[in-house]
C-alpha cells in the first residue's frame, strides 16, 4: 500500500518554493507524457488523498470488473486523453499562492470540504481519471474516512463531488454477487448491494441494505441516510433472525431507524415462513437499545382457567432509570365465572448492581385469590385442587451480597417471607412449592482494624408455612474477642516456652426472641399445675396482637469464656494432648417463682422481674494421634498397594452439678413446700429430714438459652476415624508418565462412643438412681466411587434394653437371659446417588452452569424470573441422568411388642429420585424430574419438559401428569427478548385455574 504523505510532507518546510516549482514542472511534463503511456498499478497500493477539487460524477454501470492490460482500450467505453493507469497525484499546488517572506507565516485555508484524508486500497489495480477527478478500485477494495469505512469488490471515489460508489461482482461461476459492498460507521454495519456516500454531506443511498440495531435487523430496498445517523426506508423488514432469508419479519413500506433508540414504521404485517398473517397494524414502534437498557411496557399474556376464567398475566412496566438499578412492575387480572371475581396480582421487581460494592435484588408479590372453588363441580379433574387459605396473600423475597472490603463493615440480606399458603397457589418453583420452612436474615458485621475485636447485629426470622408458627430474633447481638496470649501482655517476646501457649478468647450473645407460638406449660413429675394452658396454639402476627407477642418474648445474655492450655507431646511427640476449660453465664432480666397452694393442691408458677444470673463452667482434655498401614502387593497385580490412615481421639470432659445452685427449686410431695434444692438434699435448721426423690422446677424453664444442665458430667468419649484407599494400574496411561492411580474404599468410616461416670437422677444422698451411662454408638461411612456414585451412610446403635413402652432402661442388652446381642440399632440413613453423563469432561464449556439474563436486562438478576421456560438448555450433552435413593430406619418411636400395639418398625422414609435429559435430535431435547415415595405410594411432585430450538424461535412445555399440581404449560415464543411479547402461550396450571 503506496501513500503519498511522504511527498507532500516537504512542501510546507524551508524547500517549499523549490518544491513547488519543480512539481509545477513536473506535472507539465507529465501532461504531455499521460496520452502515450500507460502503467499496470501493483496489487494491494494504498492512497491518502488531501482535498481533492470537487465535481460530481455518475458510476458507469457497464465499467469492467478489472483494469485491462496495457495497452488495450477498454470495451464500452470511448478512449480518453485524460484517463491513466499511472500512479498519479491526487492534489495539485497552487502557484499563484505564493509566500513572499518565508519569516512571514501566512495559513492558507483549507479549499476542500474534505474534512480528513481519505485512505484507500485494492487487491488488484487502481484506475484515475485526472480530468473528472475520479479513482476506481478494483477487487477487494477498501476506503477509510474518519469514522467511516467501506469495503466492496468495486469503489468508484469521486474527488470533485467528494462521494464514494460501491457495488457488488457477479461469480459467473456461482452466478451471484460476491463482495457486495459493507459499510461500517458510528451508527452501524451496513450490508448491501450498492452504496453511494457524500463526504460533505455525510448522506448517504444504499440499495437492498441489511443493518443490525442492537438485537434487531433491518432489510430494506433502497435506504436513505441522514448526516444524523438517521436512515429511512422504503419496503423494509425487521427481524430478529440472522440469516438472509429470515424464517419471520415484519413488513412494513416505510420506516426510520434511529440508531441505538428505536425503530418506527407505518402499517406493517407479519410474514411467517413467507406467508402474510392477514392481520396488521397501523403503525409500529421497536425500542432498539445499543449499550445501555431502556425502559419500555410489557405486554401480557393471555390465559382461561377453568375457575378463574379469561385472564391477563405478567403484564406492566419495565423501568430503567440507570445502569445500576432496573424496576419491574407487572399484574395479573382474573375475570372469574358466574358472579364471582377471579382475583388480581402485583409484583415488584427491583434489582440493583454496583461493580466493586454491592449486588442485589428485591421483589415484593402480592396476591388476591378465591379460597374456594368459584363453580361448585365435583370432578375428578378438579377435586384435589389446592387453595389459599386467605383471601389476600403476600411474599417477600430479598437478596443483597456486598463486596467485602478490608476493615469495613458488611451488610448482607437474605429475607424469605411471607403468608403461609402463597406458594401454595401463586408459584410454580419447586423449591418454594414443596419447602416447609423459610428462614430470613439481615446482618451487619465488622471486624475493627486495630483491635482482635469482631461484632454482628443481626434481626432473622423462621417460618413454617404448614403450622403457621413465625419466631422473630429482633435483635441478635453478638461480640467477640480473638484469643489473646497473655505473654504478649507484658512484652515478653516469643521464645518457644511452654507458658506462651496459655490463650483466652471471650464471646458475648444476647438476643431477643419473639415466637407466635404459646407452649404448654408443663411441670416435671407430671404435678397438677395452676393456670397456664393445657394446649398450645398461636398468636395472630398483626399489630392488634403486638402486646401478646411482646409478652410471649424471651431475651438473654450469654457469655462464654474459653480458656486454652498448654498442650503437650508425649511417647515421642506421637500424641498430642490438648486441655480446656470453659466458663459461662447467661443473664435473664426475669425468672419463674413455684408455690404451692394448699386450696387449689397445684403448683402456681409466677414472672418475677429483676436481674438474674446462671453459670456453667466444665473442663477438659483431647488426645489424637495418627497411624498409618500399608500392604504392598508385590509382582504384576491390578492392585498395587492398599493404605490405611487411622485417626484416633480420646477426650475427657467434667462439668459440676449445677441442680442444686439457685437455677432450680424443689418440691417436698410430703410436707406440700417448694423450697430451695440444698434444703431438700441436706435439710434446714428447723427440719434436718432430706427429701429423698425431690421434684426439680427449673427457674428459666423455656428461656431464651435454657437453663444449665442439672446432671454432673464426668465423661470420656472415644472417636476414631478411618481412611483406606488403594493403588491400582492405571490402564489408560500410554506414556509410563502415571502408571499407577489411586481408588478411594472409604472416605470416611468413623465411630464414636462415649462413657458417662457421674449423671442422671440422684437421690438426697448423692446416689444415682436410673442412669444411662453408656452413649448410643454412632457408626458413619461415606465413599464416592469412580466419580460417579456416592455413597452415605449413617446409623446409630443402643447398649440398653426398653420396656413394655419402648422406654430405655438402665439394663444392658447382654444382661438379658441367653442373650447374645451387644448393641440394637436404633436409626439408620442409607443415601445413594449416580449420575450418568457419557459426554461431560471437568473442562468442558458446556459442564458450567449458566444462568439466564432476565428479559431487556442483560446485567441485573431479577428474584423470581417470570419465564419458567428461559432456562440454560445445554445441546452439547446427548444424555444425561441422575438417580438417588433414600431409605431411613428407625425404632426410636416403636413399642417392645410392635404386634401388640398394631405398629411395626419399618422405613419411615423410603423414595426414589431420578432427573434427566436426553438429546433426541440436534434441536430437541427432552427434560423430566421423578419423584416416587415408596412408603405412602405417591409422586410427590413429578415433571416433564421439552425444549425445541428452532433457529430464532424456541418452542418449550412443562407437563406435570398428577397431583394437585397437574398441568401443563406450552410456550412458542421468539428467542430476542426485543420480542418478548412476540408468544403464544397454552396453560393450565396452578395459577390459572
């Protein structure tokens, strides 16, 4: 590529009157030179044109598709003196401009309209035309301006007019146009068959052009362009498909296109497939955002139901005021049957996103609906129908995760909440239909810099949406002190003594906790009690129950105090034993006082007021130690090696007897006196006679942090851990680099047990009276196998036997006559779980989740998004698969002789899971999710999907064959959320019916 700014670089320099002399000079010559000789251009020459005179000229359409050899004239049109093939000059010097004084700077203005230099090149020649002013480019060429670039297999630059031509060439081998010309400026790409463009007027004629805008695609006949970036056109089409023939498009014989805004057109029809829809409209509007999101209506979906009748869905107002926030207000409206009302809707979407600081969003649902079938049928399509149990039902969703940053504070919200039975009717996420309890929390956490000090305050609350029952913590404090050395206290530094391992970590809790649920209350020993309620039952969560539920709060302080020591090493730093002691208070500002009343023979129970304190404190001692086996196979075995890693621990751990500190009182069946517990264990002044079996009353009974425990502690527990695995030949290594891989046999495989010297009851003299020393055995084992399937199990064993009431017993199951047994298994888990997936790879793209953008929102995340059928639908597996099984055990709440009371301990739960996926063709797939309880008989909540792509249309449907949840739902709709509203939709579901 050849350019021509290294020659006029020097005009303008101290040689400037000399060069233009000898230019002068050599353009004379050249004149007298250019009707004899000719010269073949090299391929691929470049141009910088610097203003050029100015005269239009009109393309010739029968110039040749390349230059002819030299010497030959060329067929069509007549010879011209002035035409060359001669790398020739595009600007020409003015001679009359001279400067007098070469110390006198004069500024010539500029003579062109030409705002730049116009660069140009071809593959093979460049043709001028001196005396029209003219360059023809041949093959492959290409012209800068600016902003603005063409590229098209002939360019016709006309100097005098400042205008550029472009066309197409003719395959005669393919017989169609190849290089058609391709024009790219701030507005946008530009495909057509023929461009002319004015570099003064920046307008522009464009023939059979095809332009996108953002998701969009223009096709139009002919296309005028505006210097604004404005174009209109005239027979043009929009559509959302790529290809050259769309599969759809709008129709319309005028249009303009504001780029980056929208797209506007006169009366237009839909053409699907090539065939009109005989409906139209007068006029349509298409917002087209480039970079940013815009705000628009969102247009609804029409439905029937069978009980709510004709419906309008998810229709509204998608709003975006910034690049940070998006709001999404949509509504359903419900004609209903007969003389009843079918119900509304509303929903608020809003999410937000501020990169490096926060992300979040929040919708808030809000639901009318009838409780009660509108037509009285009995069918049995519609007999299981599920309803609300309210009229007017609301949720509340709310996530917000910040970006943590050093030494600032961090503010999270996860809120899940709302009435009891709107995910009954009003969702179809199966996560929220078939969950029972939802937990919200909103937490602020800091940790300061400067000191090993931490603190949160956090507000949570729990429901249960099929008791009813809501607990709030408002508020839930928490502070705590990192483990401080206090060596470090002094300035002593670090020398590896045994003193510099003491550690003291303090942490503070207090929250306040409000529940809607009134408990029994209820005295130990079964005593009759005055007052209270026999029933528990809950609180309306309003603002007329606001002094009932502050009355029902509980509210305490806990501190903990943990105190580390040094540890020691012993049989030749093999075993490592670690001490601790713990010490801990909790503060009430109330307490229960017990009385006996004498009239009534009952127990009266009262709420005092004022500070009150309970303590705890325990002790104790760890030692681990690890030991390995390994059992080598020698010779050409599969299996190489197999190796064992044992982890054994011993603790021990002593906490007092706190039952008879001033946390409890105790009752004397005798004398009918609640007094204090050392009175009843050692008597009083007055009366030296102690209670043999006295009745405890806890004075913080159903507290916020309970009351400590009335047994002394004097327990070792045992725990050992295992972890086998073997080495096998490795029979897909080639190279010799890894001939042997290992293959886990057991993950986990741990026991534990404990040995309690000192609790359960005790008489007035200090002896144990029913006392389960011994703890249940636990036994664990988890493996995962080939990758594929993973394996839990968990089971528990008893030592004790029962009785005739399945109650344990303070007898051991070998003390039985011609009784063998050790231990009983009490409870047991078995989980299996196996995913087939022939085509999944670790790195494979199509292994990574994605998520889909909600609509018109390419950044933001909505909540809840309204298009069940926008899922990722991954077409690079063939097939996929997943099965589980659960199967739980338990005798826990079954009687000795099962037979006598009609109950046998079986699998309180047993079910079948199994998801999947299969590519049947290259566009469909076919989804289903199955769910089978083996012990009630039922598909809990079964599913069945499909997903056809369709180029630029999808078609999807969810179908769940039974239940109270049956329906269906079918969608055939455009893939660019631009047309969203472009759908039909087929439902029956929950929502509609």
């Amino acid at each position: 590529m050849l350019s021509f700014k290294t020659f006029f670089s020097g005009v303008g320099g101290s040689q400037g009157p000399r060069l233009l002399l000898l230019l002068s000079l050599w353009l004379g010559l050249l004149g007298l030179a250019l009707p004899r000789a000719q010269a073949q251009t090299t391929t691929d020459t470049t141009r910088t044109v610097a203003h050029p005179p100015v005269r239009f000229i009109t393309p010739d359409p029968s110039a040749p598709k390349a230059a002819p050899p030299p010497g030959v004239a060329e067929p069509g049109r007549p010879s011209s003196g002035a035409a060359s093939r001669q790398i020739a000059p595009t600007a020409i010097a003015d001679t009359s401009r001279r400067v007098r004084d070469s110390l006198n700077v004069v500024m010539l203005k500029r003579r062109s309209q030409v705002e730049t230099a116009v660069k140009y090149k071809a593959k093979d020649s460049i043709q001028f035309d001196i005396d029209s002013k003219t360059a023809r480019l041949y093959n492959k060429s290409a012209v800068d301006y600016g902003a603005m670039s063409l590229n098209a297999a002939l360019i016709t630059v006309n100097y005098g007019a400042n205008t550029v031509q472009a066309a197409g060439q003719r395959d005669t081998v393919k017989h169609k146009l190849v290089d058609t010309p391709v024009m790219k400026d701030e507005a946008g790409t530009y495909q057509a068959e023929r461009i002319a463009y004015n570099f003064k007027t920046k307008k522009g004629k464009i023939g059979q052009v095809i332009t996108k805008q953002g998701e969009g695609i223009v096709h139009a006949e002919v296309v005028k362009k505006m210097p604004n970036n404005d174009t209109y056109g005239l027979r043009g089409r929009y559509t959302t498909c790529d290809l050259a023939d769309p599969h759809f498009y709008i129709e319309a014989k005028k249009m303009k296109v504001i780029p980056g805004q929208k797209v506007i057109t006169g009366p237009f029809h839909m053409v699907i497939a090539g065939i009109p829809l005989p409906i139209g409209l007068p006029f349509g509007y298409f917002p087209t955002p480039h970079n940013g999101r815009g705000s628009g209506i969102i247009i609804p979906t029409f439905g029937q139901g069978a009980q709510r009748g004709f419906s309008l869905s998810n229709g509204g107002y998608y709003w975006a005021p910034n690049d940070y926030i998006g709001v999404r207000l949509t509504g359903d409206i419900y004609a209903g049957n007969a003389d009843r009302f079918g119900g509304w809707a509303l929903n608020a979407d809003i999410s937000y996103r501020k990169r490096y600081k926060y992300t979040g969003s929040f919708r808030l649902s809000f639901a009318n609906q009838p409780v009660t079938p509108i037509l009285n049928t009995t069918t049995a399509l519609n007999s299981d129908n599920v309803y609300a149990n309210s009229i007017n039902t609301f949720w509340i969703n709310w996530s917000h995760t910040p970006t943590p940053l050093p030494g600032g504070g961090v503010f999270s919200a996860s809120v899940q909440a709302g009435s009891s039975s709107y995910n009954r009717v009003n969702t179809l996420n199966a996560r929220q239909l078939l969950s029972a309890a939802f937990n919200s929390n909103i937490s602020y956490s800091k940790q300061l810099r400067r000191l090993p000090i931490n603190y949160s305050l956090q507000a949570s609350q729990t429901q249960n949406v099929q008791t009813g029952e809501m607990t709030f913590t408002l508020p839930n404090l928490s502070v705590g002190v990192a483990r401080q050395y206090p060596y470090q206290w002094f300035g002593i530094s670090p020398r590896g003594r045994w003193y510099e391992q003491f550690a003291v970590s303090y942490s503070l809790v207090g929250q306040n906790r409000i529940s809607n649920l009134v408990p029994v209350t209820t005295l130990a020993s079964g005593l009759p009690l005055l007052g209270g309620n026999s029933t528990a039952y809950y609180l309306p969560v309003s603002l007329k129950s606001a002094g009932s539920l502050l009355r029902n709060a509980q509210n305490g302080l806990q501190h903990q105090f943990q105190i580390t020591l040094p540890s020691a090493a012993v049989l030749g730093n093999h075993i490592q034993i670690q001490p601790s002691i713990q010490y801990g208070e909790t503060w009430y500002a109330k307490s229960l006082s017990y009385s006996y009343e004498p009239l009534a023979k009952a127990i009266r129970v009262d709420t005092l007021g004022g500070f009150n304190r309970a303590y705890a404190v325990s002790g104790g001692a760890t030692a681990t130690t690890n030991f390995y086996g390994t059992v080598v196979f020698k010779g050409d075995h599969y299996v190489k090696a197999i190796r064992h890693k044992v982890t054994p621990s011993l603790s021990y751990s002593y906490s007092p007897d706190l039952s008879k500190n001033a946390a409890y009182l105790a009752y004397n069946p005798n004398s009918d006196f609640v007094n204090q517990v050392s009175d009843a264990y050692y008597g009083t002044s007055r009366n030296r006679n102690q209670i043999l079996d006295p009745a405890l009353f806890a004075r913080y009974q159903g507290f916020a942090y309970g009351t400590p425990t009335t047994a002394a502690v004097n327990q070792i527990a045992f725990t050992i851990q295992n972890q086998i695995e073997m080495k096998v030949r490795n029979s897909q290594d080639t190279t010799g680099n890894q001939p042997t891989r290992k293959v886990s046999l057991a993950d986990g495989l741990d026991v534990a047990v404990s040995y309690n010297f000192g609790t359960g009851r005790r008489d007035a003299r200090g002896r144990p009276l029913d006392t389960l020393k011994l703890s249940p055995l636990t036994l664990n084992y988890r493996v995962q196998i080939a990758k594929k399937l993973n394996v839990n199990f968990t089971s528990t064993f008893i030592f004790y036997q029962r009785d005739s009431t399945g109650r344990l017993i303070n007898r051991y199951l070998w003390e039985q006559n011609n009784s063998r047994r050790l231990a009983r298994i009490a409870s047991a888990n078995l989980s299996l779980g196996y995913q087939f997936n022939p085509a999944a790879r670790p790195k494979k793209a199509s292994n990574v989740p994605r998520a889909t953008a909600p609509t018109n929102d390419p950044v933001l995340g909505t909540p809840l998004p309204p298009s069940v059928y926008a899922d990722y639908i991954d077409f690079d597996i063939p097939w996929e698969a997943t099965v589980a099984y659960t199967a739980t055990y338990t005798t826990a709440q079954y009687q000795l002789r099962p037979l006598l009371y009609n109950q046998l301990p079986f699998l309180s739960g047993n079910s079948v899971t199994a998801s999947g996926s299969v590519k049947l063709t290259k566009e469909l797939r076919l989804q289903s999710t199955l769910s089978f309880d083996l012990v009630n008989k039922t598909l809990p909540y079964p599913q069945v999907s499909f997903y056809r792509d369709l180029h630029c249309w999808q078609i999807s449907g969810t179908w769940t064959p039974v239940g109270p949840y049956r329906g269906y739902f079918f969608t055939l709709a455009a893939k660019s959320s631009l047309l969203q509203d472009l759908k039909l939709n087929r439902n029956k579901t929950i929502l509609n019916r």
